[in-house]
C-alpha cells in the first residue's frame, strides 16, 4: 500500500482508498464538494510521485504538468508528497445584485463579479461559504446579455450551502465563487443542427443559459427544450419559456409533470425519458444536452444513444452533490 506525505505526517493509503478518503480519515480540512472528479474543487498538487491519469481527467494541461490533480478521484499506485495548493487563489469575490423566490424552494440569485469573469452559458462553478465549504451551481447567464451571473438554487433542508444562500445571503453581501468548469455549453459551427435541451429541475438553469446563447448566436435549427418536474409548483418559470417560445419561430417548450393532480391538459404527465423519446423519437444528427438527477441523465443518455444519438454529440452535467449541502 503506498504512503502519501503530507503537511509533514506519513500517511498509509488503504487499497481502493482515495486520496481525499485517506486526508479527511487523518482530521485534515481538504475542501471538497461533489467527492465525484468534476468539480475539481479538491484540487491538490503532487511533488513527487507518479499521479494516475484518472486523477487529472479534465484538467488543462498546464496544471496536468504541475502534478496537480482532483484528490476525489485519486487512488495511487506509489507514494506521494503532496501540498495543498492555494484555494484562494481560483477564487472570485462577487457582489449579491437580486435574489428572488422563483418557485417555493427555488432561488434565483444574480452576482456581480468585482472583475472580469470568463465562463460559458451551462457551466458551472463553485459558490462558497467558508474556507472549505462549497457547492456546484450552473450558470443561466449569458456573456454579452447579462452583466451579471444568474443561478437557481433549490433549498434542500438542513443543507449548509442552499440554507445559508436561502436564509442568510441578502443584497450587497460579498460571496466567493471559483473559476467556471465543465463541457455542456453552446459551440458555434452548425447553425442548421437541431438541439434538443432535457433535465429536470433546476437542472433547467444551465439548459436556459445554452438557449438564449444559441438564440443570440442565431442558431437556426430546430431548439427542444424538455423540463421535468415532480409537482406542477416546480415547474418554475413556466410562463416564461411559453412567452420565449412565442418570441422565436425556432424554439419550442415542453413541460412534464408526473404528479397528475391539477395539471393543465397542455403539459404532459409521462416521465420525462418518454417525452423526450416522443418530441424526438430519431435523434441520429441531433445535438442533446442533459442536466440534472444523475439517473434521469444517464437514462435519457442510454434511450437516446439506442435511438441513434453518437455519444460525441451527448453533453451532460449531472448534478452529483454530497449530502446535506
């Protein structure tokens, strides 16, 4: 079993046991979030020892050569000495602009950076509320509409992170964010292709931010984008996305509920992998992009690949995140 050294103790690494698994079991704070290899927020720097590149998938190359590597998702092979690298140097401090109440458990909260912030529509960052604790949200925003960044925050009871956004965080306060991530957003080149856009809910957020960039971007090709909900209370900013829809020739709404109690005939009760099937039942030159319950996406990823859709042209960002946060 291999050693790994750090902050001047030696510690043992059990077999199967990951880096981040071994630092926290010894008491030592490593900030980490979704504990799954994406949000890179557990990011840590070896200098010395070989690194397996299952730990660096998705990083940029340079940080790749630095040895630096996401702890979650590292179970090593040798031993290795390993620095904490500096957390506060990735980090943005943003203004709170608006918060509003969208649907009973849903926030959306709008930031303005004090400096200039580079993302794509439907990525993610990490929002923070201490040294160590943080949470993935996705960007609704848009570059060149919005000066802001817009998130939608669902409340989940007892959560450290959804509870101090929804109860504590008001106007003017001061919030750090680290730098954006992810693949799922809008890449100009074939205006023609239709998209289809699914998740369920506030896995709409990052979809929103997709649309209104391709909408901006004068995509041309048919826009599906497929909500799910629970209730019909969650189906927030329904009235919106109608109103959209009516605005441009190109895009259309649909909405599924799956609770049947009170929903208007207009808004389909079948679960969300069967309306998609339905709007888009040949999805061979289709564009998809899937956000939201890890097995929703993955399902919605299968139905479509059996359906025709080549993988390359699937992008996902499921939302993984650990418990009560």
């Amino acid at each position: 079993m291999p050693d790994i050294l750090f902050n001047g103790q030696t510690i043992r690494v059990k077999t199967g046991q990951t880096v981040l698994s071994a630092l926290l079991e010894q008491g030592h704070n490593i900030p980490n979030s979704c504990r799954a290899g994406v949000c890179q927020s557990c990011l840590i720097q070896a200098t010395e020892g070989d690194v397996p590149p299952d730990a660096q998938t998705g990083l940029k190359d340079t940080l790749k050569a630095q040895g630096y590597f996401m702890a979650c998702s590292c179970k090593p092979e040798t031993s290795l000495k390993l620095v904490l690298p500096d957390q506060m140097a990735s980090r943005h401090l943003t203004n709170v602009l608006e918060r509003k109440m969208l649907s009973k458990n849903v926030l959306r909260l709008r930031l303005m950076p004090d400096s200039p912030f580079e993302y794509r529509p439907g990525q993610f960052v990490t929002i923070w509320n201490s040294e160590n604790i943080g949470r993935n949200y996705s960007l609704a925003s848009v570059p060149g509409l919005d000066e802001y960044l817009e998130f939608h925050i669902r409340y989940i009871p007892d959560g450290k992170l959804s509870g101090w956004l929804h109860n504590e965080i008001q106007v003017d306060d001061v919030i750090q964010i680290q730098s954006s991530i992810g693949n799922c957003f809008y890449v100009a080149g074939s205006p023609d292709q239709n998209l289809l856009l699914a998740g369920t809910g506030t896995g709409l957020a990052p979809l929103l931010g997709i649309v209104r960039d391709a909408l901006q971007q004068d995509h041309t090709g048919d826009i599906h984008l497929i909500h799910g909900a629970v209730k019909m209370s969650d189906l927030y900013m329904h009235e919106e996305l109608q109103h959209m829809s009516k605005q441009h020739s190109n895009f259309f709404y649909h909405a599924s509920v799956v609770e049947d109690n009170g929903v208007p005939v207009s808004i389909s009760t079948a679960p969300l992998d069967k309306v998609v099937m339905a709007v888009v039942p040949k999805p061979t030159d289709w564009k998809a992009y899937l956000c939201g319950d890890p097995g929703i996406v993955n399902t919605l990823k299968k139905k479509l690949f059996i359906s025709g859709a080549s993988m390359s042209n699937i992008y996902s960002d499921p939302f993984i995140s650990p418990d009560h946060v």
